[in-house]
C-alpha cells in the first residue's frame, strides 16, 4: 500500500467525518426550530384563550351576579398564564385556566337562560375549538421536544450537541388531575 493510498482513505475517512458532522448540526438546528415553531404555535392558540376568557366571563357574570370566587379564579388563572416563562410554568398556568373554566362552565349548568344565550353558546364553542388545539399543539410540541431531547442524549450526536451548545428542552407538562379516569355515573 503506497503513501498516497494511505493519504487519500485517510482523507476520504476525514471528508466523511466532516460530512456527518454538518449532517448532525443541521438536524439539531432543524429540530430546534421545529420546537420554537410548535412553541409559538401553542402562543398563538393560547393568546386566542386568554382573549376569549374575558368575554365568556362578562357573558356569564350577567347572569350569575352571587358567583364571583369563580370570576376572580378565572382572572387569575388567566393573568397566571399571561406571565408564565417557561414550558413548566405555562402548564401549570394553563392546567388552573382548565380548571377554573370547568367551574365556569358548571357555574353556567345552573342558569338555564344562560345555556340559551347565544353569546354564550358561541363563546363556549370557540373555547372549546381553542382548547382541542391547544391539545393538538402540545402533543406536537411534546413530540419535537421528545426527538430532540433523544438525539442529543444518543451517542454520538451528544459530542456534537454539548460541543455546539445544544440543551435539552422542557416539555409542556400535563395536570394530574387530567390524567385521571373519568366518573360517569348514570343515577
């Protein structure tokens, strides 16, 4: 085996070396991206919520004047949320927005003239809407977060991750309470 056969395979095995390398960046970079991306998607579903809240409460409070705890749980919750930072404070946010909108909701069940109103009933489709894809844009951005967490836990993208600053991301927990069974009770 001459030199330059010695050079060139050594030369071949850098190029492929070099190659994978960039290949590897570019998927970190691209699924970093993918997981701001689904982030803001889950912004924008939650912006729209935040913006409903206010004009159900107002629609409710009309007919519920006595139930203001209620009121003043679903204003917090939403201001909660507002200010929340990071994936872990957003849920926990969010998880008290379900919950006190489910009050809110059964807050309605209670005034019949209410469950009626058209205002309300449009109100409470649209939320509904919104919170099927707040659902939908959490299990995406869960499952970007998932396959980037993996490869830069999987040797040997993990060089290349640390090398490059790349850091694992949080996912957008669930409530305990949503992970419940269900009670139907037909009496």
């Amino acid at each position: 085996m001459g030199f330059g056969l010695t050079v060139g395979i050594v030369v071949g095995i850098a190029i492929l070396i070099v190659i994978w390398v960039i290949a590897k960046y570019n998927q970190l970079v691209s699924l970093k991206n993918r997981i701001e991306n689904a982030w803001s998607q889950i912004d924008v579903q939650l912006k729209r919520r935040y913006d409903l809240i206010p004009n159900l409460v107002e629609t409710v409070k009309g007919y519920a004047k006595h139930e203001s705890e209620v009121f003043e749980n679903v204003t917090k919750a939403r201001n909660m949320a507002i200010n929340a930072s990071t994936p872990q404070e957003q849920g926990a946010a969010e998880n008290q927005i379900t919950g006190a909108l489910k009050s809110l909701f059964a807050v309605a069940e209670a005034y019949p003239e209410l469950k009626a109103n058209q205002n309300f009933l449009m109100l409470q489709e649209e939320i509904t809407g919104t919170e099927d894809k707040i659902r939908y844009a959490r299990q995406f951005y869960n499952d970007q977060v998932m396959l980037f967490n993996t490869l830069i836990q999987s040797f040997p993208a993990n060089m290349i991750a640390s090398n490059f600053g790349f850091r694992e991301h949080e996912y957008f927990p669930m409530d305990d309470e949503a992970r419940e069974n269900v009670k139907v009770d037909f009496t």
